[in-house]
C-alpha cells in the first residue's frame, strides 16, 4: 500500500492518512476501539513528529513525538485539570517545565524521569513561595520559603550560605532579578523547534495541517501567563548535585597512573572500561548459576580478551585505542551482585549506557583515579598491584562476611579488572556500590579514622563537595537507643573482620544532610537537648525527635521504596523508642525513607559553643540524616610494615610513617566512634 487511503481492523480501529510501503507514514489519524484518537505524524507504523492524542480518559497530549512516546515540546492536561507545559523524553516528563495542579499550586522548574529534580519555583496555590531544589522527587532541604502574603523576591538566583562559620553547610537559593515577560514567551515558544527538528521528515505533507497543528500548541496557551508568573531563568537555574558533571579530572602532584590518562587518554581509558565490563557481564550471566567453589577464587579464574580497534569475531569495533582487558574471579563477582540484589542489566546499563562515566576528583593521598557513574550508583577506582592482592588474598572470606551479615557497612564490590595498553602499562580498576547514593542532598561528608595526626583540612581547601577528616568533626550525633546499638554492634562485627585479614588504615565515611538549618537551629541548655523521649516505649503512635525535623513512623513496605541500593541490601531497622518495631523516617513535606543501617539513619548533631562567662553550657542543635559506610579496606598490615622499614632506611621521621598494629586500630577505632561520634545518651 502506498498513498492515501482508509484502514479498517476486525477490532475497530481505523486509520485515514498517509502510508508508505505498507507503513502508516506520513500524516493521518488512528481511532482505536477505547476511543483514542491520535492526530498528527508518523514513522513506520509509529507517532513520529508533531501530533494531539486525546486519551479515552479524556486526557489530552499535544507536542512532539518520536518513536511511538512524547519526546521533545509538549503540553499533557489530565481530566481532574492538571496540566504540564514542557519538555517530554521517553514518554516521560524530563527537562525544563510548567505543571499547574488542579488546586492552584504550580511548579516551574526542571524535571528528571518524571520527578522533579534541580532547582526550581514552587507556588501554592495560597499565594505562598517555596524556591529551591528538588533530587529526584523530593526537596533536598536546600531552598527558602516565602509566606502568603510576605514580600517575594525576584527571579535570579545567588547564593546564601547557612551552616557555621566555615559557611559550607547549604547553599540556599534566592531570586534577586526579574525575567522579562518577553524572555518567558520566547523561551516557550522557541522550545518547539519543529521545523529545524524534523527537517528529514518529509513524509508529512499537508503542510497547512501541521503549521495549524503547531499553532495550536504555541498561541492561547493558558501556560504563558502561569509561566510568567513563576518560571525562572532557565542560565540561572542550576542542578544541585553532589557530584558535578563538569567536575574537573582528578589531579595529584605525585607520580602515578593518572599522569598518563589526562585529557584524551582519560576518555580512552573510561572507554575500555566500559567495553571490557559490557563484554564480561555479557558472557558470565547467561552461565547456570551456582555456588561458588574454591577453584573460582583461584588464579586461573579469569576472563581474558583483546579488544583491537577494528573488533574481532568476539569484540564490537570501537574508537578508543587497543588494550587487552583481564577479568579477575567473574563467577565470584557475579554472585556478589545477585547477593547485593543487583540486576546484571542494570548493572551494565548504569556504567557502560550512553551517558557514560563522570572524573571525580581524588579525595585521598593516594593518586588514584576516581569515576562516578551516571546515576551516582557506582564509583570505580584504580588501585595499586599491592592492593590487588590484598582483595584477591582477602575474597573468600570477605565472600562469607558479606554473606553472614547483610547489614554490613565493608565496602560493596561488584567488579575487579585490568586494563593493558600498549607499551606494557597496565592499570587495575575496583567497581564499589557510592555510599552516598541518596535521594537526599549531602550537605557535609566526613572521612573518620579515629587518628588525630594530620586528620584536618585547611580552611582554605574547604567547599561543599570537600571530605572533612577526624579533627574537622565539631558534633556529636545522638540517635534512638536500638539503632545506635545496632550500628556499634555491626560496626564491631565488621572491625573484628578486617583484624582477621590484618587491615588498617580504614575508614568510617560519613555523609549528613541537614534538615532546614536556618529554620531548625536552636540554642538549648544540654539538660533540655538530652530530655528522655526513649524512657517509655510505645508499640503505636509517632516519635518527634527534637527539634520537630524528623519523624519515626511504623515501616510501611508498601509505601517506601524497598529496592536494595548500590551500598546497602540490609533489612529496616528498629526503634526503641517505638516499641522495637520496624521504622520509616518521615522527613515532613518532604519524603519518607525506609531506615537501614547505614542509610536513612535519623539523629541530632550537637556542637557545644565556645562562648565564655556563661552559667550554663550552650549547644548547637541539628536533625540530620546520616549515611556511612566503612571504606578503604585494601591496606594490609605486613605490606605496610614493608613500607615503614623502607623509609626508616631512608631516616625519615618514623612518626611520619608509623603503622599501627591490626588489633590497637580496631580498638582506637571502635572507642572513637563510640565516645566521640556516637556517644549514649544519658
């Protein structure tokens, strides 16, 4: 079939338009049995262009299309009158865009898989402003609101900072400038750029159709004047996340591998990467599943592959540089991630996908290079030959521990690999689960080793993305009796552990989000901070933990999102103070969250305040989401021995170099974290 023409199915739907080589292509109209009917381009039997489809509920969607799903310009209105004007990817609400809900409330701002995500303007529909940014769905803390009828700023955005005196706790928001009503129409307008687009789309003829079609979806639009009440402008609104996709390469002054993957070499290297674990995880999944043997741990337990430039029967062409890729245990790492819950699908996806793998600067001494992947779920490090076999050395019974204890804060690993470049330069890369894979924003991030010698960062090194050390911690943090008993508990297991395999030099990271802090912070007498709310349990009911941030709540599996992450698989924890039930933390207009070792886990900061010629001891008081995990796990004891008579034969200061034997690091490290960090409330 070729032409115009009218088809009818035996179930009803029907189609009048264009069609191509017995394709719907072109322009046309399909009426289906439920009663939708779409208007508008197509592509090879699929919505492809501009078109209106009104849905047998009667909502109704006009904008762009590809492949069959909204992609581009649109505007959705739902039958109870909410309507979105904006930008669509994969059939879901992603980018820049307008939603008006029903109530008058109204939300101008960016999007990301069909959650709100980034900076934005929140308008209620009482005349009331919240402006600030939102992490996948959920307000992150960092933003201000304006009561109705209080004076509302402007629109341009700068930054305030709220926090201590170092001023790197939170960035809030504020709207100093006002956008042009011209800005606002052109930006509207100007976001459905159909003409350039789809130029190759020359099947759609009745021209006079689609410019009608297309003027339809930019004149009258009732979203101008909600848009130029609230949007913003789209350079100064910004995506606030911990980790910058621009972020800067990490850098070392020492020698080491990284000096040689700078600039372009660094993307061949992510390149490699990406191919060597596509083509791993692709040839261990279809394998039977099964226990791990003692054979699978051992040195010829290796996946092996030369990756030319051109390709090969078994490897895809690709434009990076030849390398030769070393799999290490794969059946070990396999069953490792079926343990940790992890889909080998999205495994692949969320580090080889097309977005690929972001530079993270190095937070250590070490020179290793840092990646993050797209969603933040994993970060991979290159690690030293020595290291290497540490893990290999350390795999079969770090295989048991995770696997005995399923609230284990260790490090997750989910992949050891090798890459060989020409000239013989070979470089080693660890996949762990990112402690900090949150929903919510990390505001402060603490790297704690229970050591006070050279545990500071100088001021001048400090910004909101810095990892603070032992000497910079100024709080305490107090939680609920069972959870802070659980977390010592699993923290000890985990310590007698890494003694066992004589490591040290390890270490607690801490992340905090703060809740509000410039409408949350008190200033209390220690007497009040420390008030008995845990002295009488109850089965029922709700705890407010003070000061009125955060919320325990009886877990709900069928409200919170149970999914196991990157870094932890754990069951929900425990509250005394609700009775020793299971327990969601409910974060008020913001967000409830499933509380895990580890993750989620509610408290209050406390700093006490150097403030002389007073009667009575002033604090500091913060609600505060804490997330940790025990990282830096590969320096063994003998190995470091080595180190240490090596530079004494140089004369260097011993204390410079001076290695702590296993089980005194395990014990310093326990009694630290228990008095200093994480001490009892009396």
């Amino acid at each position: 079939m070729i032409g115009k023409g009218l088809i009818v199915w035996s179930s009803g739907a029907q189609y009048e338009g264009e069609i191509s080589g017995g394709y719907l292509h072109g322009y046309g109209t399909l009426t289906t049995p439920s009663g939708c009917i779409y208007r508008g381009g197509w592509s090879m039997n699929a919505q492809h262009g501009i078109g209106l489809k009104k849905y047998s509920n009667s909502d109704v969607y006009e904008g762009l299309w590809k492949e069959g799903v909204p992609e581009g310009s649109g505007r959705y209105t739902w039958n109870n009158g909410n309507m979105y004007v904006g930008n669509w990817k994969n059939g879901k609400i992603d980018g820049r865009g307008v939603m008006k809900w029903g109530n008058g409330d109204t939300f101008d701002g960016f999007w990301l898989n069909g959650l709100m995500h980034g900076s934005g303007v929140y308008r209620f529909g009482d005349g009331s402003l919240y402006i600030g940014t939102w992490n996948k769905g959920l307000k992150d803390g960092k933003g201000v609101f304006y009561p109705a009828g209080s004076k509302h700023p402007s629109l341009k955005l700068h930054s305030q900072h709220y926090g201590d005196d170092n001023g790197f706790l939170l960035n809030v928001e504020k709207h100093v400038a006002p956008i042009p009503k011209a800005r606002v129409k052109r930006s509207l307008s100007e976001s459905i750029p159909v003409i350039s687009r789809f130029k190759s789309f020359r099947q759609i003829s009745h021209t006079q159709r689609t410019s009608s079609l297309n003027m339809n979806l930019i004149a009258h639009d009732p979203a101008h004047d909600l848009a130029r009440d609230c949007a913003c402008d789209e350079s100064s609104l910004t995506l606030s996340n911990s980790f910058d996709e621009d972020q800067p390469e990490a850098s070392v002054k020492k020698s080491s591998c990284l000096d040689s993957f700078k600039g372009r070499r660094s993307y061949y290297l992510k390149l490699n990467l990406q191919l060597g674990i596509r083509y791993t995880v692709g040839k261990i999944t279809p394998v039977p599943a099964r226990e791990v043997r003692s054979s699978d741990f051992g040195d010829r337990a290796r996946i092996r592959m030369y990756f030319p430039r051109a390709g090969s029967k078994l490897t895809p062409p690709h434009c990076s540089i030849n390398f030769y890729w070393k799999d290490y245990c794969p059946m070990v790492f396999r069953n490792l991630r079926e343990m940790f819950k992890l889909d080998a699908a999205e495994y692949m996806m969320s580090i080889c996908g097309d977005s690929g793998l972001r530079d993270l600067s190095s937070p250590g001494k070490s020179g290793s290079i840092f990646y993050l992947s797209k969603d933040d779920r994993f970060v991979i490090k290159t690690v030293n030959k020595s290291e290497l076999k540490v893990l290999l050395n350390m795999l079969p019974k770090y295989y048991r521990h995770v696997g005995d204890h399923e609230n284990t804060l260790i490090t997750k690993f989910f992949g050891l690999h090798r890459i060989k470049l020409r000239g013989g330069k070979k470089v080693r890369f660890v996949v762990m689960g990112n402690v900090f894979c949150t929903e919510l924003q990390i505001h402060r991030r603490y790297d704690l080793k229970g050591s006070s010698q050279g545990r500071y960062t100088s001021n001048d090194k400090i910004n909101c993305n810095t990892t603070l050390k032992d000497l910079d911690l100024k709080y305490e943090f107090h939680m609920d009796k069972k959870l802070r008993e659980s977390l010592l508990k699993q923290i000890s297991l985990d310590c007698k552990f890494l003694e066992s395999q004589h490591i040290i030099d390890y270490s607690l990271l801490l992340g905090l989000h703060f809740r509000a802090p410039e409408n949350l912070k008190a200033f209390v007498e220690h007497r009040e901070l420390v008030q008995h709310q845990e002295s009488s349990p109850s089965g029922d009911g709700e705890l407010m933990i003070f000061p009125k941030g955060l919320l325990l709540v009886s877990h709900e599996p069928s409200i919170v999102n149970t999914a196991p992450g990157p870094h932890i698989r754990g069951n929900t924890l425990r509250a005394y103070s609700m009775g020793d039930n299971e327990v969601d933390l409910l974060l008020p207009g913001t967000a409830r969250l499933r509380v895990q070792l580890g993750v989620n886990m509610p408290a209050q900061a406390t700093r006490k305040l150097q403030e002389e010629a007073k009667e009575v001891e002033l604090f500091e008081v913060y609600d505060v989401v804490l997330y940790m995990g025990i990282i830096d796990i590969l320096q063994n004891y003998n190995m470091k021995k080595k180190i240490e008579h090596a530079y004494k034969s140089l004369q260097f200061d011993p204390m410079t170099i001076s290695v702590v034997e296993p089980k005194m690091y395990d014990e310093r490290f326990i009694k630290f974290l228990e008095e200093k960090v994480f001490p009892e409330t009396p």
